[in-house]
C-alpha cells in the first residue's frame, strides 16, 4: 500500500482500522473462527504467509483468484500464475473470448479446486465480511469453491459485524477506490457484500492471519 494512493482519511480511522491486533485479540478471534468451522493458521509476516499458503495448495489444483493486494504484497498472486505447479484460472481465462466464451468463464471462475485471497474484516465472534464491486469472488468464497485460503493481515480484527461493516464503507473502500483510479482509472465501490458467520464443511475455509498489517 503506497502513500500515493491514500485519500484523506481521518487519523483515528488509520489508528482504529490499520494497527496491528496485539496477541491476545488475535488468539480469541483464532479460537471463535475455529468454533465456527474455519481453520485458522498463523503466519510472521508476508513471506511466512506465502510459504504456508503455497503449502496448502495440492499440486496441479485449478486455482483461482481475485483481485487482492494482501495477495500481491505477499507475492502469492505470481507464484500461483507460474506456469507449472498449478493450473492458474485467472491466466486461462484472461486468453478467452469474454463474449463468445463467456459461459466456460462464469463456470471456471465460479467453482475452482482452491479459491485465493482476503476479506475486509474479520470479527472477534468469528464471521468474515468480504466486499466487492463485482461480487465475481463472493461466489467462490461462499459456496463454489472446493477450498478457499484467505490472508488476512491482522489489523482487519475488529469487534463485531456493525465494526465490520464501519471498516469497509469508511476505511478499505476509499483506498480501494483511489487504487482503482489509479489502476483502471474508473472508481470502485461497494455492491456486494458477503459475511461468513459459519463454515459446514469441515477444512473448507482456511484462514491465515497474518502478524502485520497486509492489504486494505
């Protein structure tokens, strides 16, 4: 996250929203994700993170991912793109006629062997909230996917839903927006939002904390 990309933020937005959680915050959230079904493992920082995801993930797995800068700041999005090892959904379908093949892309990007990337917030009670301009990742992470990873930094803990739901419209969407602009030139904004309260599926859900602050 550079600063040329952060809008005007209030400071106590940054203070509340972008600080790492201290060790006992990120224990209890750990302990009520996996009440809630969702394995949790715990990762240093960003390059520990890598290792562990890379681990995860069986050799010649489909996988897919979104767009996600805890992904890119960790490198994990290019591994995964490296020809070889997997075999990387968001490079097959960025060589495809979005027209003429759009149905094969909705259902390759649907329901993939391993789905990649992050959530906005992570509750204390164990929910996961996931924002999306498009909702193409929402699917996947919900339902679709036979496994889904998802890294998350540790200053995405926060209290409840209603904390949550605050992170994203008044700190990870702004600065989403202003990457967009950056990127694309066209804003972001919020349209779908997903929350995980529960995994049914035993191992489905794997989420990697990660002890330093990653992504938005």
């Amino acid at each position: 996250m550079t600063s040329e990309l952060h809008p005007d933020l209030d400071r106590s937005l940054s203070r509340r929203f972008a600080t790492v959680a201290d060790d006992d915050r990120v224990t209890r959230t750990a302990a009520a994700l996996e009440a809630n079904g969702i394995s949790v493992l715990r990762a240093a920082n960003a390059g520990e993170a890598k290792r562990i995801v890379l681990d995860l993930i069986p050799a010649g797995s489909q996988v897919h991912h979104g767009a996600s800068q805890s992904l890119e700041v960790a490198g994990i999005a290019e591994e995964i793109e490296r020809p070889g090892r997997y075999e990387p959904v968001r490079a097959r379908v960025l060589g495809m006629d979005r027209e003429a093949q759009s149905d094969e892309i909705r259902r390759l990007t649907s329901s993939p062997d391993v789905m990649l990337g992050s959530v906005h917030a992570v509750t204390e009670t164990g929910s996961l909230l996931a924002a999306s301009a498009s909702g193409s990742q929402l699917g996947p992470y919900a339902s679709g996917a036979g496994k889904v990873i998802l890294v998350a930094g540790t200053q995405k803990i926060v209290s409840d839903l209603e904390e949550g739901l605050r992170r994203i419209d008044e700190y990870a969407f702004p600065l989403e927006d202003a990457r967009a602009q950056a990127a694309y030139g066209v804003h972001s904004a919020v349209n779908k939002v997903l929350i995980i309260n529960r995994e049914i599926v035993a191992e489905r859900i794997t989420v990697v904390l990660v002890d330093e602050a990653l992504g938005f």
